[in-house]
C-alpha cells in the first residue's frame, strides 16, 4: 500500500454544460432565446449560476478535493479573460489547439489592460456555492480552485493590431501584467489555489524563453501574498501534446505544482519513475478527452510508480485536461475514476465504476 | 488540369463558378419537424416529406440565384460526423458536446468493427439532382474527421480507424458515381488539427478515392494550415475549398510563398456573423486571389456550411458570392 495522504484529487479545469435531460439544457435554451430577443441577460446568468451549481456537485460529490467551477461561464479558455481587457478585440473562429472545439480569436487594437477584476466573482460564487452544498461535501477538504488562461497561451492565440504589441514577448508580457493583478485580487477574496495553463508551450517548444518570462509577474504576485501571510499556491499545467521533451525545464519552473498530461506519451510514467520530479506534480492519467474508461488498478499502479519520487509524495490525481470535451455522464464517471483510483492504490475495494453517485 | 477533367465529365462550368460549402439553414417548419419527430409526435416518412420538401426549397432557390454548382443543402442532416456515424455499425451515440458558443453536437463513440450499411446519401443526391439540371455535388464527410470528431474505444490507434472509416466512405463514394454523380465532395475539415498526421489523412483520402472516375473536392477550415502547406497539396483532390474569409486571406501569402497547385473553391463570406459582406469586398477578395492562383481555378463560395445562419441571412450571403463572381467574370 502507498502513502497517500498527500494524493490529492483535483479536477483540471472545464465541466460539460450540457447533459441529455431537458433540466441539464438550461443554459443552451436560455443562450439561444437570449439571442433571439426572448430573455435577458439576467435569465442568462441565473442559468450559468444553475450550471455551475451542478457542476461544483458534481465534482464534490465524487470527492474531489479541488474542484473548479467548471468554467460554465466561458465562451472560451482564450477569449473569456482576453476579451474583457482594454485593447483587445474579439474576433472569428480559431480551432482550440487539436480538439473539434473552436475559441474566438481576440485582436490586440492597443496593449491589453485590465481594469478591474474579471474572475472574482466568478470564484466568490464557487465558493459560496459549495458552502451549500448537503454536508459531508461542504464540510470536507474541498476547495476551489481557480483556472486562468496563462499569459504566452493568450499571446500566441491573439492577434496583434497594434505596433506596441506585433513582438509575442510584449503581448504575452502585457498579458502577464493582466493576470498578475487577477491572481492579487483572487488572492484577497481568499483564493488558496490557482492553475495556470499553458498548452500552446507543448506545441511551439521554441517559445519557451518568452514563457518564461512571461509567467515572472504571476509567480511574483504569488510571492506576495504569500510574504502577506497568506496561503496561495500556483500550478502550471499543460496539455494536449507530448509532455516530455519539456519535461526537465517544466518542473523546474518555481510553481506549486506542474500538471501533466500522461495520454499523449505514457512512457513519461516511467521517466517520472526513474528521474523523479524536484515538485508536486498534477497527474493528468485520465483522460479527458476520449469516454474510454480506465481500469483504476492501472492508474493505481501508474501512480505508484511515480510517487515515491515526487517530494513528500504531494501529487494531484486528475483528468489530464478539463472534461467539457466528454458527454456529461462519461465526464461524471471520470471524477468517479478519481477516487476509485486512490482507493485502489490504498488497496481498498474499488467501487463499480460508472462515476460518482 | 480540373477543367479538362470536369469536361470529360461532361460538366462545362463559366469562370469563378459558384457553389456552396454543404448545408443549408432549415426552415422553421423543419426544425420544428425534427424536434417533434425525436419526441415521437410524427412518424419518418412525415419528416421525410418535410426534408424533401425543404431540399426542393433550396434547390430551386439556387437555381434562382443563379449558383452554378448545387449541394442538397443536407436538410436530412443535424451534424456532419454524426449523420455517418448514427447508420454505420461499429458507433454508438454518445451525448452532447459543445463545438462552440452554444453549439452542441452529439458526438460518436466507436465501439465495434466499422461496416457501411449500404448508401447512406445516395438517395438524396438522386432526389436534389432530379429536381435541376445543374450539377449538384455529392456531399460526404472524409474518414480522418469523422475519426477525429469520435471518440474511441475499439481501434488500436488513430490510423487503424481512420482507415477503417475510409474503406466504408469509399463505398459511398462508389454508390454516388454509380448513381450518376460526377463532383463529390468529401469535408476534412480536421485536416490541419494535428499536423504530424497528415499523412494519415492523406493516405485515408487515397483509400477512399483512388481509381474512382469523379471531381473530387475537399473542405477544411478554422485551421492552422500554416502548419501544413504545401505537404497539404498532396491530398489526392481536385479542388481545396476552404475558408479565406474568415481567416483574413492570411492563406495567400502561403500561396505565395509556395503555388497552390489545385484548383480552390474560395470562400468570400463569413459563415459566423450576421452582418451580410458587400459584394465589392467579396470581389476584393477575388482580385487578391487571382493574383496568386490562376482565374480558371478559382471558384466562389461561402467559408463553411451557412446552417448556422437565418434562410434571409444564408440567401443573402450566397447573392454575395453570386454577385462578386459575376463583376469577376466581366
């Protein structure tokens, strides 16, 4: 049996919006008569708000110990926190990296600035959300964590408009500054956890320097809150591509945690076996993106494997992206996966598998 | 090279012709058909009635418009990878997914060995071919999409069910030249999502079409295709029909960069905004393209399927490509 005290289930991100009975349709009903003049815009929110009610219970019901809001509320991972800067047009459809999902592409007219929070009320209503919840949930070790595009993922996804930011490094730099001051004002609505993604690094390795940069202001509001006495963590996670070949560089990044996604390369099981990790790292072995099923013994033996060489053995087990990608129930059964996985590392019996219930 | 092919074809076309990218709007009565079908208040052959009918709508409404080469307007579809997959053994339904906005799609799940089950589009091309004498293309979505757009759960990889997709889309392809059809179209539009596959895709796209005596055609979109031009040439098509609005004519420094070899169908209005283009912008467009591809090449079209759009808003952006295709030709 492992030591798992320290092996935490964390979800990665977005949550189906949408499920097959006509209650789980409220949100689409409600866009499309908004957008036909027959709703406001405050029907609108009330149906996010039930969104993202169910989908908070949904994870805390499966145990997971940091849920997010499911980023109900998101058009996109690019345009929802880029588009409500100053300088930042939002413009057509782009393919979101290789899903069959497509985000709108911000312009940059003039340096983006932001003029106040954009996602705190987002995070205060998860947390009071989950404060309602029946008991044990509410009572237990949950806690929300707040997803945010990171800075070179929003850069690289924009285009530029604008003589000051044609250069990536000052777009993503101006991005930086943006999410700096989110993570300071997150922070002081009590935000304890907060990932960073950055996908577009896997695909353009080549850009690593501008990431590194980049990510600066953010660890350094990090570094401020917590010099203030209170508690914050930043991740950085990255997905859908091959993790390894930035493997060594990514965990040597001074995060919190770096989460990985194992599905495009699972001999990276084996490295982390052998090599270790100086860091926590987020466990992306489910995955988010096809409704097959795994076996929990097998996560449970991938885990294993990896843990003794993680510092303190503090990992975070998810799935290896957001589950919106998933039809609501095999995105359900895969939160159940979570936990079915760490019991079987416990060596305790595995309950039937078909999600959390 | 593809005019000498449509000829032998027997398909004489004017410069610029105008076509479409595959579906259609459906018209209220239609949507709300199919609402009341998937609850069970009307039987398939009422819904078949109503498609019919709607297909003939939009049939004669492109003849009205003056389009040179039709499409069926797909009224007896919802999606692109799901109308394959819901009459193909080897999928499962699976529920809904959003595409984007407040999009949503049910996407398939491959469970078992992948067959064709007999013509699964036939009957429409035969149907809206009968009602013009314009030529109208056969419309099928390409083996690498519906591959990407499934999820899976039977084949080994990604190759081994593409694959397996092409030799049942192949089928299709084989039953529409039989019935006559002599331009088909076969969507990719997952073409540039992973471009280290490309050679999957093209070797799924020979599988499906070598040896087989049609125009082939083939559509892809909101892509990165900066990541795979000109390898992308080498698909074994007729004619690339792709999204040049929406994407800001960023392709044609590619093609400058390196000739684009095929002939293109070219789209000049945006399928996503309800703002109709002026005409003139299109034929902006049109001047831009001629200048890299040669004008016997090019063809007119909206970005993507205009289903997205209002009858009104989809009848007016297909005047536009209509109009800017007319000032071209002089």
């Amino acid at each position: 049996m492992a030591a798992t005290k320290c092996l935490y289930l964390s979800h990665t991100g977005s949550y189906p919006r949408i499920g097959d009975s006509t209650e789980l349709q409220v949100l689409r009903r409600t866009t499309a008569a908004v957008d036909r003049g027959q709703a406001t815009q405050s029907d609108l929110r009330s149906a996010e708000d039930d969104m993202t009610r169910r989908a908070i219970s949904d994870q805390a019901r499966a145990g997971v110990d940091f849920i997010t809001d499911g980023m109900i509320r998101w058009y996109d991972p690019i345009s929802h926190f880029a588009g409500k800067l100053a300088g930042v047009e939002i413009r057509g459809l782009l393919r979101f990296f290789d899903t069959n999902f497509y985000f709108r592409q911000p312009a940059l007219i003039a340096r983006p600035t932001r003029g106040g929070p954009v996602l705190k009320h987002e995070y205060e209503f998860a947390r009071e959300a989950l404060t309602h919840l029946p008991s044990p949930h509410s009572e237990s070790r949950t806690k929300v964590k707040q997803v945010l595009t990171g800075p070179y993922t929003l850069a690289k996804s924009s285009l530029s408009q604008d003589g000051a930011t044609h250069d990536l490094a000052e777009r993503a730099g101006a991005y930086a500054e943006a999410l700096a001051q989110e993570i300071g004002d997150l922070a002081a609505a009590g935000a304890e956890f907060i990932q960073i993604d950055e996908p577009a690094i896997l695909k353009y390795p080549a850009d690593w320097a501008i990431l590194e940069q980049a990510l600066v202001p953010l660890l350094r509001a990090r570094d401020q809150v917590v010099k203030s006495g209170e508690s914050l963590k930043l991740a950085l996670y990255v997905y859908f591509r091959d993790c390894a070949p930035l493997y060594t560089r990514l965990v040597n990044l001074p995060f919190d945690a770096i989460g990985l996604d194992f599905t495009y390369n699972w001999a990276l099981v084996e490295r982390i076996s052998q090599e270790g990790s100086p860091r926590p790292l987020g466990l992306g072995l489910i995955d988010g993106r096809n409704t097959k099923l795994e076996d929990p013994a097998t996560v449970a033996a991938q885990i294993e494997k990896m843990l003794a060489k993680i510092p303190g053995g503090v990992a975070y087990l998810g799935p290896s992206c957001g589950l919106e990608y998933l039809p609501r129930d095999r995105a359900l059964a895969k939160l159940g996966l979570l936990k079915q996985s760490r019991a079987a590392l416990m060596g305790m019996p595995v309950a039937a598998s078909g999600g959390a219930q | 090279m593809s005019r000498v092919k449509l000829e032998a074809l027997g398909v004489k076309l004017p410069l610029f012709p105008t076509t479409s990218v595959g579906s259609f709007p459906k018209p209220d009565y239609l949507t709300k058909a199919r609402a009341e079908f998937s609850h069970g208040k009307i039987n398939q052959s009422e819904l078949t009635d109503l498609e019919r009918k709607a297909t003939q709508f939009w049939i004669s409404k492109q003849e009205e418009l003056g389009i040179d080469v039709l499409v069926d307007g797909e009224m007896y579809r919802g999606d692109m990878v799901a109308y394959f997959a819901e009459r193909m053994p080897g999928f499962t339904t699976g529920g809904l997914v959003r595409s984007y906005g407040n999009r949503y799609y049910h996407k398939p799940i491959i469970t078992g060995a992948i067959e064709w089950p007999g013509p699964l589009t036939m009957e429409w091309w035969k149907y809206a071919q009968s009602l013009t004498k314009k030529p109208v293309k056969g419309m099928l979505t390409g083996a690498y999409t519906i591959m990407d757009w499934s999820f899976n759960e039977y084949y080994p990889d990604r190759r081994a069910t593409a694959m397996a997709l092409a030799a049942a889309i192949r089928k299709e392809v084989e039953a529409l030249i039989a019935a006559g059809c002599r331009i088909v179209q076969i969507d990719e539009p997952a073409l540039s999502v992973r471009p280290e596959e490309l050679p999957i895709a093209i070797e799924a796209m020979r599988k499906t079409t070598e040896g087989l005596n049609a125009y082939f055609i083939t559509h892809a979109c909101y892509g990165a295709f900066e990541e795979i031009y000109p390898g992308m040439l080498e698909m074994p098509v007729d004619n690339f029909d792709l999204e040049m609005s929406n994407s800001e004519l960023d392709m044609l420094g590619l093609f400058r960069q390196s000739p684009f070899t095929k002939d293109i169908s070219f789209g000049v209005v945006d399928v996503h905004s309800h703002v109709i283009e002026d005409p003139s912008a299109a034929q902006n467009c049109l001047r831009d393209a001629q200048d890299v591809i040669a004008r016997q090449s090019i063809w007119v079209d909206p970005d993507c399927g205009l289903k997205t759009r209002t009858v009104e808003e989809a009848i007016d952006k297909l005047r536009v490509c209509v109009e800017a295709a007319a000032a071209m030709r002089g």
